[in-house]
C-alpha cells in the first residue's frame, strides 16, 4: 500500500457517528480533548471559527469547507472567538442515541460529521504523523468532498435498513479525501513535516519504496537513486521533512508494523523478524526495544491489556 493507506491502516479508525450540530445567534463552544481519536466535520450552512490548543492561527470555516482534526486536542467553535465558551458536553447528551444537537436554537450554522476512534499502543506515534489541523477550502476540492456529505447526510436523514454502516463508509471516505488533498495542497501551503514529504515528488518516491517493500535491505544511497537525488542532499532533505534520518524511518516503520502483527495475530516473533528484513530474533529484538522500549512479547501483552480495558470502558 501507499503510505498514507499504510498509516491509516494501522491505525484502524473506527467511526462514531454525530448525526449533526446546529447555532444560532451569537455562539461560542469549548470541545474536550478526544484521546485517540480523529475528527472530520463538513460545514453546511453559515460559518464559524476554529480555534484550536497549541495551533497558533484561528481558521475561517464556511459553508462547504470540510475540517479534520487528527491531533484529539481540545478545540473552540464560535460564531466570534471573543465570546466566553459554553462547555459541549452538556450539548451533546442530547446525541447520544442520534440527532442534531441545537445551540442557541439553531438555524444560522449547520455542521455535520463523525468522529473516528483509533486503537493501538502506537498510536499517538502514528497520529503524529499527521498534521494538527486540515482545512479543506478549496473549490475544487469541496466539490469532490460534497458528494460524501450529501450521501451521509441523506441516509442519516431517511433512518432505512443498513444505513448507519453506509454513513460510516461516507464518514471513512470524508476523512481518507480530505487527507489526501491536504497531501495535493501542501506544497502551495509551504507545509512542513510528514506530510510535506508525500507531498514532495522526489522524497515520495522514497517513501513510497520502503512501505511497498520494508523488508527490502535499503541503503541511503539506494534511497537516494530512487528519489533521483545524491545522497547527501536526499539525507539532509529527507530528515529536515521528516524529522528523522531516512533509515531510521524505515527501522521504526518496520517496528510499528511488527507491532500491530504481534498484538493482532499469533506468528511467532521469529517469523515476524524474517518477514521484516531480520536476519535473526535476537537482532530484531534488540531494534524493536530500542524503538518501541519494550521486547516484542512485552508488547503483546501491554496490547491485550489495553485492548481490555477499552472493551471494559
């Protein structure tokens, strides 16, 4: 797979639907932080400002746009962000078994979306990866994110046989579209991080060689000739876009998807490392503490008992 599918796959998003939020008037709500979790919201009608924790800038939101929140981090909606906030929580009791939720009666602003749980010690690691904030406003990319929306909004709307599952299939293709042409935007943006480097034609190509294939023995320089560029320069690009040297990328890339087989399957840590590019148990032990900071069945078991306590929860 790609590297986007790659991570996304790994983080297993599971939706929970909120069929819809509506405000009218002058408004202002506080959102929680969601541990774990991804947001993806379409604006219908009206606009709004989002203001997010620890991202510096407020963003414009308005009818037509689509956001996603990958981060879980407490975040403002409000018709002006000067107004004194009202908690959500007491807002969204009204959801719990489906419906649009109304502030201040409603009638100026519409949002719909859904909000997608994600599983796995790692997954803070991989959500990392993934910007803080996605703004999606561009014309031509409302127009191909619409479809998705109307399509969810009407089987919310009509209540038929299979419904909920065909919205959460709508809510999946929201959110794997909007990443996608924030990935297509990112260069206009002057992006940085992860995603500025599958943005980039030369170190996509680099990236996109080591998920075909991780178990592949590659070098810098076999990194560098497949991204079409000298070694040093491909070196220095790669981790200034990244934040890390491009093998060790590729050694905690292996790791994360070692991690997600050991928790999910029954292989056996022998069979894992071979299939991963390790040549024996113990030198892949050694990678996988050094990365992940336990041994690979300390891992299996932190994840059964995380699982658990979710399934308790």
């Amino acid at each position: 797979m790609d590297p986007l599918s790659d991570v996304l796959s790994l983080l297993k998003p599971r939706s929970y639907m909120s069929k819809g939020f509506e405000a009218g008037g002058d408004w202002s709500v506080q959102f929680p932080s969601h541990y774990q979790s991804i947001k993806c919201n379409a604006i219908i009608t009206g606009e709004c400002w989002l203001a997010v924790e620890s991202v510096p800038e407020p963003v414009h939101l308005k009818a037509g746009d689509c956001f996603v929140l990958p981060s879980g981090r407490p975040f403002r909606l409000a018709s002006d962000l000067s107004i004194s906030p009202v908690d959500a929580g007491p807002i969204f009791e009204q959801a719990r078994g489906g419906g649009t939720v109304s502030c201040n009666g409603g009638k100026d602003f519409f949002l719909t979306g859904s909000r997608f749980a994600v599983s796995g010690a790692n997954a803070p690691t991989l959500l990392a990866m993934l910007p803080p904030v996605v703004h999606i406003s561009k014309e031509s990319d409302k127009d191909s994110l619409r479809w998705a929306v109307e399509q969810m909004m009407q089987e919310l709307r009509d209540e038929r046989p299979g419904g909920l599952l065909i919205a959460q299939h709508m809510a999946h293709m929201m959110l794997v579209q909007a990443l996608r042409m924030h990935v297509d935007n990112a260069p206009e943006r002057g992006a940085s991080g992860w995603f500025a480097a599958l943005a980039d034609k030369q170190l996509a190509k680099a990236l996109n060689a080591m998920h075909e294939n991780p178990a592949h023995r590659w070098t810098v320089q076999t990194l560098a000739e497949r991204a079409g560029m000298s070694r040093s320069v491909f070196s220095l690009k790669f981790k200034q876009a990244v934040g890390s040297a491009p093998l060790e990328y590729l050694t905690r890339w292996r790791m994360l998807l070692a991690g997600d087989r050991l928790a999910n399957g029954n292989e056996p840590v022998s069979t894992v490392a071979l299939s991963l590019g390790y040549e024996s148990e113990s030198a892949f032990s050694t990678a996988f503490k050094r990365t992940l900071g336990c041994s690979p069945r300390q891992y299996g078991q932190i994840e059964a008992g995380e699982e658990n306590t979710a399934i308790a929860e």
